[in-house]
C-alpha cells in the first residue's frame, strides 16, 4: 500500500517499498507468495536488471511532483520543458522521469527570477491552494458521483464497461446568457398584495427604458431587501399605501446598525427607495411620498492610509532588484495615474502613445501624461511581453490578466518585499500626493423634464452626458439636456447666473423658467461675460 504525504495527502511510494515492487516485478512473486506472471504489451520494452538498484538512491523528485511545488499542471510542466524554459528530466534505469537536486534548484531560480535556462522570459501567476479542502484526493464515494459532470460521469461508465471503444467524446461547454427577470427579482419572497405586485411591475418595465443593467439590478434588489424587512420586523402584509415616514426612518437605522451597510450603501437603499415611491406618488398609487423627507445620512472622512516617501523609495528600489518588468509598470502605472486594477484588465496597445497612456471607454475617454521612468519600465515589459494573439498590454500564462490575476501578483510581492502593498494602497498614496488641479473650462447645460415648461436646472459640468446620467439614477422622470454652451471660466460664471436667475430659484440648481428663457438668456450673459 502506499503512504499519504502528511500536507498534501498525495499516495507516493518510498524507496523500501519501489525496492520491493521491482523484486516482484523480476521473481513474479508477490510479497504475499503468491507467483503472478507480468506480460509486457511494449515490443521495445526496457528489460529490467538482473540486479535490484540499492535503496540508498540521491534525493529527487518525479515532475507530478515538481508541479505541485510550482503550483501548476504537469501538462504545463512538460509544455515549459519543451519549450526550453526548464531543464529536461533525468531517466533512471527503468526509464522513469525525475529531476535531481541541481535541475530542481535550476527549476526554482527559474520561477523566481522570471526568465528561462534559454534565456527567455517567463512569467507566473501564484495559484491559491484550498487549504480547508485535505481530503481532496480520498476517493469520491458514490453517493456525490450525481454532482459530477456528465462528462466525468459518462468516462467512469466507459472504464467501468472495459470495453475497446474509442472513450466518449463531448463538445465543449459552451455559456450561456440567461435572461435576467427584474420583475421576479423584485418581488421574490415577499408577502405583497396583488395589485401591489402589478404597480410593482409596472415600476420595474418603466425603468427597464432609461437605465442600464447595473441600475436595474440595484434597484430591485433594495426595494425587494425593503418589502422583505416589512415583512419580517413589522410581521405584516406589503401595503405601499399603509407605509409611513417612520417605517423609512427605521429602515435605514436597521441598515446601519444591525445590518452593518455603510453609510453610502444606506444612503443609495434609501435614494432609490425614494425613487420608487416617487413613481407611486406620480401615478397616483399613493397619496403621499413616504421617502420624500428622510435625509440620507453623512459620515464623517477619515484620511486614508498611505505610504510615506522614504518607504516608498525601499519599495521602489526592492521592485526594482526583482528585474520583473511587468510589476514594475503596473506599480509605476498605478502610482502616477491612479487607476483602478479594472482599467488595466482593458488596457490595449491603441491605449498606449508615445507619451500619454487612456483610461476608458470611446465615449468618456480619460488620457494622462506619464514620466519617462514609467514609459521606460512599459516600453521593457512590452519588449520582453510573450506573443500572443491578445491585444492586451498585460497578459499572465493563460491569457490576458483579470482582476483577480492582478489581485494574486500583489499577494505575491507582499510576500516577497515582507511590505503589504495592494493596488489601492498605491492608489491613495497618488490622491495624496497629487495637488489638486481646478478645472476652469466646461459647459454650462440646462437640464429638464419638459421642453415647453419648468422646472429647469442650470448648472455646469466637465461632461454633461454624465451629469444627466447620474441625476437620472434618482430620479423617475425621463431628464433631457435641453442645451449646452461651452464656457471658458465656468465656476465664475455659475456664480453670476445663479445670481441673475435668483428671483425664479425653487431648490439646489432648479428654477422655475421655462428652457427656452433660460437659453436665451443664458446666451445674453455669455456674451457679455467674455466682454
């Protein structure tokens, strides 16, 4: 029987024991005395030595086991053999693998320093090992083989058959976009009446016009976590015409103190909670808007953590002694754009110039300038990137880097450096440093709900297509941009209109002007303002 290795619970045979299957193997007697007879299916079967190898062999290690140590497959394993990257493996003298102690340190400073025994480079993804899982690899007992796939399945039948069949062939897995029911999403588990569950309905196919999937989802899933919390703190039917002010105030503590949501989170609960009452109020479903004076709530800023400049030039200098090109400009990238490890999974090479690097989509598209050390470390990484077919600046083993890719290589260097550094570490530490820039140019737009009446809403903003989008997220009427003017020093003069606009101000930035006059006369002070 073999032995199970303590940590990884893996069967291996020691050399007593090898030495023993080889004597059984040359007397065809079994340790129990019984003879047994071994035919060889191989025509250029190596024959066996007439005289047993001794036990006292040198410390080695056979490539399944190597490629547990690096953490990844043997086919890969064999892959980066063939290619050269790694030594190729010995033979013993019955022709099985194994690497010695001096391929096995050759393989290692491989993995580490990142570049090949041919001098190429190469580089790893760590994999996380379940450490919860020990018994992964006892024998599945037939009561779970029903949670194994049909393909896994259909094989064991084949073996069990023993059959010389070809083994049964499956297509590939191909995925599969479900629909998402907002609908049943929103009203899932809850106790509601059923004319409620149509106005409910209603609500939900109306939003589906004007927001997108994120939007939706976010905001059945809060009315639905608020109907649920009706049902359940207050034990009694979902009856939106029945619901107080009192009932949303004690919602939104119950999110703070018992479910632990952060202050944002709450606050977001409660905007669209409001927006849904809001919908009600307007199609006359209720007489009053219950959400329509609840506050949301405000936290108090606290500084994030940073990095001081004297440790973060040991941590620059340690980067740069582990001659890995591809952390180096993710470092560098982050620290001086402060971008997300999202906006690096989607960097392309059209992203990329010869001074300026762009952040995000074709419609809302954010380039930056980068220092000469950071175009110098991207300019490296690229020339010593793999080829592949992908587009992407960075990719790992198996193809492009995701977030969770990103997330792994920060682990790895927390090791290695013995610092924590995460991506958002780095990123506060840029906010910090970073003076703030007032932007001076923009646009002055007038926003509204209807054209030919108020109210109107005359602000200004970099990007008023944002703007527009994110006031929409709370509110349920359809919001348009009626104009836009582009003006040079627009804080100034978002002052002076204001002002000028005073005796028509209902709340925040909305006034009870009609668009049209507001155009008009917005097109009046600009022209004297550049005067």
């Amino acid at each position: 029987m073999p032995d199970y290795d303590s940590i990884t619970h893996l069967p291996y045979f020691d050399t007593v024991k090898q030495h023993q299957i080889i004597l059984v193997r040359q007397t065809n007697t079994g340790i129990n005395n019984k003879a047994i007879i071994f035919y060889s299916k191989r025509k250029d079967a190596v024959a066996y030595p007439k005289k047993v190898p001794a036990c006292n062999e040198p410390e080695r290690i056979n490539p399944s086991g190597m490629a547990r140590t690096l953490g990844m497959g043997r086919s890969r394993l064999y892959q980066l053999i063939k290619e050269g990257i790694f030594p190729s493996t010995s033979r013993d003298s019955d022709q099985r693998p194994y690497f010695t102690k001096d391929q096995q340190a050759q393989i290692l400073a491989v993995y580490k320093n990142n570049v090949g025994i041919n001098g190429k480079s190469i580089f790893f993804n760590p994999k996380k090992i379940n450490k919860t899982n020990k018994n992964k690899h006892i024998k599945t007992s037939t009561k779970k083989i029903a949670s194994i796939t049909p393909q896994i399945r259909s094989r064991i039948k084949w073996l069990k058959t023993g059959t010389k069949s070809d083994p049964p062939q499956h297509p590939k897995n191909k995925k599969v976009n479900h629909p998402y029911n907002y609908e049943l999403k929103a009203s899932s588990g809850v106790y509601l009446g059923e004319k409620d569950q149509l106005m409910l309905s209603q609500f939900v196919k109306a939003q589906k016009l004007n927001l997108k999937h994120n939007t939706l989802k976010a905001i059945c899933e809060d009315t639905r976590r608020f109907m649920l919390w009706i049902n359940e703190e207050k034990n009694k039917k979902v009856i939106f015409n029945e619901i107080t002010t009192q009932d949303v105030v004690d919602f939104q503590v119950y999110l703070c103190s018992q479910v632990g949501f952060s202050i944002s989170t709450v606050n977001r609960n409660l905007v669209l909670v409001r927006k849904f009452f809001g919908w009600l109020e307007d199609q006359e479903g209720i007489s009053k808007n219950p959400a329509s004076k609840v506050k949301e709530m405000h936290s108090t800023k606290t500084i994030p953590e940073v990095i001081d400049q004297d440790k973060l030039d040991e941590i620059i200098k340690e980067i740069e002694k582990q001659n890995d090109p591809r952390f180096s400009s993710i470092f560098h990238l982050i620290l001086e754009t402060g971008c997300t490890t999202a906006e690096l999974t989607k960097l392309d090479f059209s992203d990329i110039s010869e001074n300026n690097v762009s952040f995000g989509d074709k419609d809302n598209k954010l380039t930056l300038p980068l220092s000469p050390n950071c175009l110098g470390l991207l300019s490296d990484w690229l020339e010593r990137r793999p080829p592949t077919e992908s587009t992407k600046v960075f990719i790992g083993c198996r193809g492009p880097l995701t977030q969770r890719g990103f997330n792994a290589i920060f682990d790895k260097y927390s090791d290695i450096l013995g610092v924590d550094i995460s991506a958002k570490l780095i990123r506060d530490t840029f906010t910090f440093n970073k003076k703030p820039i007032k932007i001076k140019q923009g646009f002055v737009y007038i926003i509204c709900e209807d054209i030919e009446n108020g109210p109107t809403k005359i602000g200004i903003s970099k990007s008023p297509q944002k703007r527009v989008s994110t006031l929409q997220t709370g509110n349920y009427r359809k919001l348009i941009i009626y104009e836009k003017m582009k003006c040079e020093n627009m804080i100034t003069f978002e002052k002076f209109l204001h002002k000028q606009f005073e005796s028509f101000h209902l709340s925040g930035e909305w006034f009870d002007i009609k668009p049209n006059d507001a155009s008009n006369s917005i097109k009046k002070y600009l022209e004297m303002f550049i005067k």
